[in-house]
DNA sequence: CAGCATCCCGTGGGATACTG
DNA sequence: CAGTATCCCACGGGATGCTG
C-alpha cells in the first residue's frame, strides 16, 4: 500500500487553474446562457434587441458588456449591417461551438436535479 | 432553492430554465472548485480549517456560506468529530459525485482555450 | 437601434473580534 | 477549531438620458 505524501499541498493545482481560467472566460450567469441562444440560432439575424428582449432579465448594459467579452474571447462574432438606423447582428463563431458540451452538461444536470427534487419528500 | 417558472417567450425556455437552475447551484466562482476539491479527496479527513488551507484565496466567511449551501443541496456531507476542539470533516456525496462531468468538461475546455492563446499570434 | 455616460443604491465579501 | 457577529467599503448593476 502505497501512502500519499502527509503535508499534501493544494491538491491539483493544474486542474484548479484550468477551472479557473473558464470560470474567468464563460463565468458570471449570462454569458453561457447568450452562447447557448446563439448557438441555437447559428442562421438567424440576432440583432442586440432581439437577444436583450429573448434572454429574459438581462440589462442592455449588462448586454453590452458580456458580448463585448465574448467577442474579445472570439467566442461570436460582431457585425455592423448597413440599415436605416444602425443595426448590430451578433453569431456565434467555429470557437464558441466548443462551449456547446458544456452548456449540454448543464442543462442535463440542471433537469436531472430538478427531477430529482420533485420525487423527494 | 429552485426558481419558479418564467413567462418566458424566448426559444428553448426548458434549457434556459435549467441552465439557470444549475447555475442557482452550482453557481459563482467557489462552489465546483469546492466539489472538485472533496472529489479528489474522497477518503480522506477534510477539516473546515484544510480546505480553507489548500482552496486559495477563498475566506472563512464565504467558505462557511458555500459549504452550508452544497450541504443543503445534499452535494456534501457535514460531520462534527468528537475531538477536543471540536472539528468538522467534509465530504463528497454520492449526488456530489455527480458533479464530476461537469466538472471534468470545464478543466479540459480550459486546458484547452489555455493552448489555443499560446499558439495565437 | 446600439451602446456609452451618469447617477445611485444594495450587497457581497474583506477585516476583525468574539463564542462554544 | 468552526463558525458567528459587526463594521465597512468597493463595485456590480439598475434607471435614465444622450449620441451617432
């Protein structure tokens, strides 16, 4: 039996700086949830209106801010269209796909614990 | 804890509620580092003072809030030991354990947006 | 319309001290 | 040791108004 050293020092450094490191790129309560409207809606105009007024109870300056660190993590993709009054159409890009199976993970534990709380009690 | 259903036009409300209810969990930048912690350390002693130790940067205070919430959520286990002075240990959970996909995605999404800004530029 | 500037308030969380 | 209680401040984010 093999023992571990006693003085153990932070266990698992590498793994607790890679989860902090997505913490800092996807974290806050928004931003996996405008990536996971994008990315469900790959063809479609997504205007900054049209994503303030779908993603109930977000703020446009609070918009504002989480797209502009999503385009700067190249996670979407910012495009100015020619209209009458400017219009900005917002896409999700090849890189911010790859969040995808984490947004997947989440929505599948967060239904599975909501099944699990309904049958307690 | 979980949140009331929204009257929510926006598509795919079903994901985006539980998306928003493991956030209500999970949430906040302490919590899956916690999990992840008492997952690695399944077997072994981990005291209030331990984790405040190898967990860096959190404090007793907010450490105190988290744990009383995982406890809640049943994710962890609380047990007061009949030491001297008193002492808590900590541990994962069978339902904890269920964390750890999610967990493991973030790491390697992590590791690996961590590679792809290396080889920028 | 998109999004910035201002003002303003609530609160999350640090520092410190105290108790069982 | 494992928390709890207080004080206190920074800042996240709401509301509103303005501009290109």
């Amino acid at each position: 039996m093999i023992k571990k050293p006693l003085t153990d020092p932070a266990p698992c450094t590498g793994n607790l700086l890679a989860m902090t490191d997505t913490f800092d790129i996807l974290g806050g309560k928004w931003k996996l949830l405008i990536l996971h409207y994008l990315i469900l809606r790959e063809d479609i105009n997504n205007t900054f209106k049209k994503i303030e007024r779908d993603i109930v109870g977000i703020s446009a300056k609070v918009l504002s801010k989480e797209l502009k660190e999503l385009e700067f993590n190249q996670l979407i993709k910012r495009e100015e269209q020619k209209t009458k009054p400017i219009t900005v159409a917002y896409s999700i890009t090849e890189y911010g796909k790859s969040t995808k199976e984490i947004i997947d993970i989440l929505v599948q534990w967060g239904q599975t614990h909501r099944i699990k709380i309904l049958n307690e009690d």
